[in-house]
C-alpha cells in the first residue's frame, strides 16, 4: 500500500463521513442503545481499536490449471 502524501485522496475533512452496510450501522446503533453509548464515539474507539491491532499478511493459494502442450484450456 502506497502511504506517500502525494497518494492520499482528497477527503471533506469539515464533515468526515464513512459509509458502512446498513445491517452492520444497525448492529451498532443496537450494541450503543443496549450499553447507553454515543454511536459516534463508540465508531471512533472500534475503527482506533482495529487499526492499532490489524496485521496484513500476504497469501499464496496454489492453484491448478489444465494445459494442453503450451496452451492453457
């Protein structure tokens, strides 16, 4: 991933949006109503949570194809 400043995209930086899949902002909406939690502070703490503790790994997946000679069918 290319993290130069040159690469980052121009974001509204007044208004910061993220868009998320409506069964997942429900999902949220209920565990913050069930624990009495502000959704946008909750959403912060979950994103800040994730980015200190993911790790990308690269994979291989070997994969089969079948040749006839040289020619791949």
């Amino acid at each position: 991933m290319d993290n130069t400043k040159d690469s980052y995209k121009k974001y509204n930086k007044r208004n910061p949006m993220v868009r998320m899949e409506r069964d997942v902002y429900d999902r949220l909406v209920d565990f913050c109503n069930e624990n009495d939690l502000v959704i946008s502070s909750t959403i912060s703490r979950f994103i800040n949570y994730s980015l200190n503790n993911v790790e990308i790994k690269e994979v291989s997946v070997p994969t089969e194809e079948l040749f006839i000679g040289n020619e791949k069918l």
